[in-house]
C-alpha cells in the first residue's frame, strides 16, 4: 500500500491518497463513494491503521477494478506534498551510520574515521519537511554550503517505550525517501548538527509511505542520489551499521516513540562536503534521490534573491 498527500488545481487543500495502478484515489472522495470512514490526513491513518486496514484494502480493490474513477486522479494531475506534511515531533536522525561515509569524513570529523560503537543522533525540526518535487531554496545570506544526503526514512507505526529489538519491526509502519538536506558551513560554525540541518524545506521526502508489509527487506535497498544527472552517491541499506532495530531499540529506551514519528537511517558515502575539492549545491541544480521499490524525489535548487 501506497500512502500520499495531495493537492490538485480544484482543490489546494492537502488531503491524504492512496496510490493504486498508478492513480491516486482521494480517499475523502472515496470514502463518500463506499460508505467508509478513513481519517482525513496520513498522519491520522497511521495512528488508526490497525482500525481503517481492512477498509483502505477495500478502497484500493474497488481503485484496481474501476470503481473509483470519479475519485482517481492520474500522478501528472496532482500536486504530491511530504507523506506528512507537518510531522508532530522533530525527524529523529543517525550520523555516520555508514562505513564508507565515517571514512570519507575522517579528516573533517572528530570520529577519525572510526565506525560508532553506538547510534549517532540528531534531530530535524518540523519545518524542514519538503515535498518529493519541493524546491531546495538557497539564501547565500545564510548559507552557501548546502550538501545532500539521501537516506532510508522510517516511519513508526505504534506507540512504545523501552522497545526490544526481536519486537522491534512491529513497530514500522513503512518507508520512504529521505533528503538529510544539510548547511555545512552551519553545521561547523556552530560546533552541532541541529541549526545546519534544521533550515526550512530541508527535508525532502516522500514521494509516499510504501507500507512495511510491501518492502521485502528494508536491510538491503539499493539508495542512489544524482545531481544534473551525475551520480553522487551509490548504495545499498544492507551498508548500514546500525540496523532498524538497534535504531529502534535504542532511541525508545526511556522515550515514547508515536506513530507517524519519522526516522532517517543515515547516508552513504558520496556527501559534496567530503569531495576533493568539496562540492555543493547551486541554484539551478536538480537534485535526484531514489531508493528502490520506494520511489525517486526530484528537487530543483533555487536561489531566495530570483
């Protein structure tokens, strides 16, 4: 199951879909149509998944054998917004969970190159969420050292505390891409990730929530991100060192995670910050980031003085 938020030319108002045959069916149109009560916002879904299951299963059957065509829009009709829009908390992130990407920063971060022995985190602000076709907006007055990061993004699914890791994948709802967007120049100034990575529309995603029951194993994605075309980084999930459920287990331990909370699952190696010479990205740029069986964000970079 696909899961979207959308907007179109008669109706701005972001709604959640579902994506079936490579329609969106506007599930509050839909729920007129078939007598049935799905929440009216993604985020709303998740939290009553287990309730409204067997009724998104419902629409979607009656999307795949033409029933819903006066609530189906084609993707090309729809404006596709971030799967939530609005998340309730901070993205909760890990740094360095990637071998290759602890040894190119090496010379540029405390770690020396060394894998953690434990999870790396930090957090994202709300207001970086972007849409999976958003722009990347670039304000030479507060940053001209934007990098790019793309990642596996998880979403949780169920509440829970102290989590252990056999239980831990219960707990996912599902996936998507992920752009750890990132002000280098901030990000040193200021001697922390939070400020660097934490600028409005930094935080590309989507370009929906592939549901966990549809990705066979989120430990071995291939991840690529590719600028005008130009591959950057090349990957696969399987390179992780931490897997989800050490992240799970250990982020949960004396904090409640809720469903609709996002993780992102660190990148691979290929940031612009640790090229020779170093690399960033410009106004007039596309930035490309797919994983696969999940889908590709397509950012173009502009500048905040056009």
């Amino acid at each position: 199951m696909r899961l979207v938020s959308f907007s179109n030319q008669m109706d701005t108002m972001v709604r959640p879909g579902l994506v079936e045959q490579g329609l969106v069916v506007d599930i509050l149109q839909a729920n007129k149509l078939l007598e049935l009560s799905v929440p009216d916002s993604v985020q709303a879904i998740i939290a009553e998944f287990a309730t409204v299951q067997g009724s998104l299963r419902h629409m979607a059957e009656a999307a795949s054998q033409g029933k819903l065509s006066e609530a189906s829009y084609a993707l090309h009709e729809v404006t596709l917004a971030a799967p939530i829009p609005r998340p309730q908390k901070n993205i909760m992130c890990l740094a360095v969970n990637y071998t290759e990407h602890a040894k190119e920063t090496a010379a540029l971060r405390e770690h020396g190159g060394k894998a953690p022995t434990q999870p790396v985190m930090f957090t994202k602000a709300p207001t970086t969420v972007n849409g999976p076709f958003g722009e990347i907006i670039i304000d030479p007055t507060v940053s001209e050292e934007i990098d790019w990061e793309v990642e596996l993004g998880v979403i949780i699914g169920q509440k829970g505390k102290n989590i252990r890791e056999d239980e831990a994948m219960n707990y996912v709802f599902g996936y998507t891409v992920l752009n750890d967007v990132t002000a280098r120049d901030l990000q040193s100034r200021h001697k922390q990730f939070f400020k660097g990575k934490s600028l409005d529309g930094s935080c590309p995603m989507g370009p929906w929530i592939v549901t966990a029951d549809e990705v066979r194993d989120p430990h071995n994605l291939a991840l690529q991100l590719r600028v005008n075309g130009a591959v950057k980084q090349d990957s696969n999930t399987k390179q992780m060192i931490f897997s989800i459920p050490e992240m799970i287990a250990t982020l949960s331990l004396g904090m409640t995670l809720e469903p609709g909370d996002i993780i992102a699952t660190g990148t691979p190696s290929g940031v612009g910050f640790s090229r020779v010479p170093p690399e960033f990205l410009r106004p007039g740029d596309i930035m490309e980031s797919e994983i696969e069986g999940l889908g590709t964000l397509r950012n173009p970079v502009v500048s905040s003085q056009q």
